[in-house]
C-alpha cells in the first residue's frame, strides 16, 4: 500500500467512525443495521481492513449516505471546475474496481462516478444502498451485465439504463477487457 492508499484508509476509517458515532449507534447496532459483522467494522475503524465495494455499500446504506458521499473528502461548498487530478478515487481491495467521483458535494443533489470494472469481475451492491436514490448507468468502454433482482441487463458502450425501484444488484464483467461506466446519481429530496 502506498502512502495515498495509507491516507485514504485512515481518512475513510476515521470517517466511518464520525458517521456512527453521530448516529450514536454502538458496533453492534452499526452491525444490525449494515449486515457487517462487528468485527469488520470494528477492523475497518481501526484502519486494519479495507472494505470491500459490498461492505462500503452496506455501511453507506445503514447510515442514509450513498457510496461517494462516504467517500467524500471535498468541502460541502465547492463551486467551478472539479480537476481531474483532484476528484476522489477509491480501489475495492479485492477486485478492483475502481470509482472516481467526477462530482459529489453536499449543496447537488446530482453524483457522478466513472467506475472501472477489470474483466472477469463483479461486485454486488445491496439493496439498501439504494434506497434513496436514483440512478443511471452509462456504459463508456466495453460491455457490462448489470443484476437488477431477477433481470439482467445486457449492456455495451453507449448503451444507458435507468434503475428501478431499488434491489439487490450486480454489476458484471465477464469479457476479457476493462469496462468503464458513469452511474449518475441523483439523491432523493
């Protein structure tokens, strides 16, 4: 791990830490309500396990935040140009996956996150990280089978699909090329 990767944990651990405590939730509380287990919270607080995308889907969704506000360092007021350089990214430990947040902020309700899923990979995101939002997925490169509860979508570069009603979900990579996708996010009021 390279000392970004050092920072970026400790910064997400610490925050996860903020978030709970703000709700006054107990770890075991924090557990029930997320479906992770006490002992990987209590790990992934103190900075000795990166979650995985499945698990940052779980705690963002038992504390009413979508993935990218968790992830989130920038400062609730930003307004003009978000540099490339200066935008997010975070890695799933055991895929990676990768998301950048190309636009997050507190004051818009609107998120967009280019997400790279390496081939012959997939994460699943659970149903309660989607809860209250909206979301559409643009396929920018390659090609991506999306899980929506029992459907599946089959979808290549340039194809859009809007979500449903929220469900447990999968995103696919079955080819031996990278895809890229935008899932442009909008919160519910």
């Amino acid at each position: 791990m390279n000392i970004i990767e050092d920072e970026s944990a400790a910064w997400l651990s610490a925050r996860l830490r903020r978030e709970r405590e703000a709700k006054g939730w107990s770890l075991g509380q924090f557990a029930e309500k997320s479906g992770v287990s006490k002992a990987m919270i209590s790990k992934i607080e103190r900075g000795e396990a990166s979650p995985t995308a499945t698990v940052l889907g779980r705690l963002s969704g038992a504390l009413s935040l979508t993935v990218s506000a968790l992830l989130s360092r920038s400062d609730p007021v930003h307004h003009g140009v978000r540099r490339h350089a200066d935008q997010p990214v975070w890695s799933d430990p055991a895929t990676g996956y990768g998301r950048r947040q190309v636009l997050s902020g507190h004051n818009m309700p609107l998120e967009l996150v280019e997400v790279d899923l390496p081939a012959r990979q997939q994460v699943a995101m659970p149903a309660s990280a989607f809860t209250f939002i909206r979301q559409t997925i643009w396929v920018l490169d390659g090609s991506l089978l999306f899980h929506e509860g029992d459907r599946v979508h089959h979808l290549d570069t340039g194809d859009c699909l809007e979500l449903g009603p929220p469900q447990d979900c999968m995103f696919e990579n079955k080819t031996a090329e990278n895809c890229r996708y935008l899932v442009a996010v909008v919160r519910s009021a």
